[in-house]
C-alpha cells in the first residue's frame, strides 16, 4: 500500500483536489470538479498532466462529487491508503493561527464564522462533512486562509468602528494565506534575502489580493473583514464606499440578498465590461468598455502596491502569482511602468518568457513570478500533524 494525502478545496460550485503521497511534495495527481450540479465536470490529472480516466457517477452535489473524485482515485491508484485529509476552509476567525487537527469542537467553531464568509464557509463546512462521512476515523485537518494574517499590527487590524465590535469579531483578516505561506517558504527557500526584506506579494486571479511581507510574515492585506475587499476581482467588487451599500438600501430597495448577490458574482469585471470575468476574453475583446475594466484593474493593482510598500515604510520585491499574475504578460507589464518610482522596471523579454525574475539587471526591486501551491501547503499541515496525532495516541 502506499501511504497517502488528500486535499480537498470546497468551493461554492466546484471541488478542488489533490493526492500526495505521503514522502513527497509532487502530487500522484490533481483535478476539479466544476460548476457541481447538473451540468457539473471532472477533470483528474496525473504527476506529468495526463488525463486520467474517471468513474462512472453523478456531480449534483458535493457530497456526490467527492464520492466520484473518491472513486476514480481509487480506481486509479488502487494501492493508496489515504492517512490524512486536508481542507481549506476560508475563515478561521480571530483564533485559528494555525492548522487544526479536526474534531468536534473545531467543526462547531468554523460553523460558527459562517455568517463571516457566508458564500464560502458553508460549502467548506460541507467538504469536511463529506469527508469524515467517507472516511471515519481518518485525521482531517483545516488550513485556513486567514491564518498566516493573523499577526497583523493592531492598526491593520481594525476598522475604526466603535471597539466593542472588534471585540465581536468585526475586523480586518485578509484572505489567500495558504497562497501567500506558499510564496513565502518558496523565497525562503530559493531566495533567503529577499524573504528577510519588505515584499508585496499579488495574487491576482478571479479572486484577488496583495499581500505584504516583512520577514516572510504578513503585516498588511488588501483583503478585509470579507474576501469583497481590496482589488476589484472576476465578479466581486473589490473597495467600496460604505455609503454605496446604504444608498443600494435606502433608494434602490434592494435586501440584503440581492446585494450579496450584486457585489459578489454581478461586479468586478465583470460588471465592469458588461461581456467576462476572465481576464483572457476582456484581452482579446476590441470593447470600450472591456478596455476601461482591464484599466481600472491595473489602475486598483498600482495604488494597492503603493499601500502595501507604504505599510512597510519601502520595498525590496514584488511577487506575482495567481492565474492572473502567473500568466498575464501585458497585465503584469502594464502593472510596472508607472511603477518606477519605487525601484521597479521590467524586462521586456524575461516578462514575454514568464521568467522567474522578471525585473531589469539595474531594477532596484526584484520583481518575480512563482507559480503558486496552496494544495502543497494543505498537505504537508495534514501531514504534519497527523503525524502528531498518531505520535500522541503511541505514547
């Protein structure tokens, strides 16, 4: 048998996976499930990136999606026993500063930050359900996307709201941690004086934030109280004035629902360019209007990067990740040339070649590209720390 890790990514509509075995960091393989329901899709992918047959069965649910990822895992690898499971779970709340073994009192507390991130906890909640139904007894773990912020100075902590709702939970926690872990044990890794200075991570994709880093921790985040905050991202709105929200009350009679509804999956580009979410289209679209939604993008991208080298009192790199950041030349290049100011300049070539530095050889800030694996970072806590338990349990 071969000892192995699962993650497991619940999203509203989709479900991320992977499988590690248990000594390695290269995933057996990955997949999604997308747009889960009737017209849901499964795609499963070995180490290399060839497709992999799967099972027979339905997707109208995540309950069913994980039964059918389960079985084409299994028919695939028949011989992997899984040791551990890892979820992401969005929100973690004032107290989660780390990985969690799963037990009771862990589920009952991530229930409990539903109303924090309404349209992504609940569906987390469920993938662990799934889970533990499928395989009881087996270590789970959460990894949640607030915790690597969870040491942010008080100032970027807090709104300035009277204190007793601080005290309730109503707060900054900033969100796409178990991207910006990953970045950071990479530079760490790969470039250790770049890890010990003052970076700006972008992680742009659909969904989108900017992180900064002194020391490989986290002391700011364009991201908030929810993940709406920040840059504007595929549908969701990213920064707004307050006084929007009221007047979409007060004049525009919409509930509370239907705002949710409107600044969640109806803004961003989306509503911006009236056509896509996806950058790629809104590139290739010849529109006014997807050209002013690409401009304002970039425009949200260059203050929040101000902001974020501002928090640290100046900058020495600036990574991109994300769908977006890892892929999008024009957008990374249009991103950096009204940058100078703060030391940035990039290399025409190394930016078409997706190099890894991609900044000019007489740039005073190092500009990169590192690819992303927050699946990685899931597995190895699952591994870690089911690990521990078994060490507890032995002694």
């Amino acid at each position: 048998m071969i000892q192995t890790i699962l993650t497991l990514n619940a999203g509203s509509s989709s479900l991320k996976f992977a499988l590690f075995a248990e000594d390695d960091d290269v995933p057996l393989a990955s997949g999604l499930v997308d747009r889960i329901g009737n017209e849901g899709t499964i795609r499963l992918r070995d180490a290399l990136g060839a497709d992999i047959a799967t099972a027979p069965g339905d997707l109208a649910s995540h309950p069913a999606a994980l039964q059918l990822v389960l079985a084409s895992l299994d028919a695939a690898f028949p011989q992997a026993d899984i040791r551990a499971i890892g979820h992401r779970v969005v929100h973690g709340g004032p107290d989660f500063a780390t990985p969690a073994l799963i037990d009771d009192a862990v589920v009952a507390t991530i229930e409990a930050l539903a109303p924090f991130a309404p349209l992504h906890q609940p569906h987390n909640i469920a993938g662990i359900r799934a889970a533990q139904a499928a395989f009881p007894g087996t270590p789970q773990v959460a990894c949640f996307d607030t915790a690597f912020h969870r040491n942010h100075p008080w100032v970027n902590d807090t709104f300035a709201l009277p204190r007793a709702y601080y005290d309730k939970g109503v707060r900054r926690y900033g969100f796409h941690g178990l991207s910006y872990d990953y970045i950071s044990g990479e530079l760490a890794r790969t470039s250790p004086q770049i890890h010990a200075g003052r970076v700006v991570v972008a992680h742009l994709g659909n969904g989108a934030s900017m992180c900064a880093m002194e020391n490989g921790r986290s002391v700011a985040s364009t991201m908030g109280f929810s993940a709406l905050d920040g840059l504007p991202m595929g549908t969701r709105s990213g920064q707004l004035d307050p006084g929007v929200v009221l007047f979409l009350m007060e004049q525009e009679n919409l509930g509370p629902a239907e705002i949710s509804d409107l600044l969640y999956r109806k803004s961003g580009l989306l509503g911006l360019s009236g056509l896509s979410n996806d950058m790629r289209v809104l590139e290739a679209a010849e529109t006014t209007e997807a050209a002013e939604a690409i401009d304002y993008f970039v425009f949200r991208v260059q203050r929040e990067l101000g902001a974020m080298a501002a928090a640290m009192g100046g900058i020495d790199a600036l990574v991109f990740c994300g769908g977006i950041g890892e892929n999008a030349r024009n957008i990374r290049a249009r991103i950096c040339e009204r940058m100078g100011w703060m030391g940035i300049a990039i290399d025409p070539a190394a930016n078409e070649g997706n190099s890894r530095v991609i900044s000019s050889a007489d740039a005073k800030t190092t500009v990169l590209i590192i690819p992303t694996n927050e699946e990685l970072v899931i597995a190895r806590a699952a591994r870690s720390l089911a690990a521990s338990a078994e060490r507890t349990v032995a002694a």
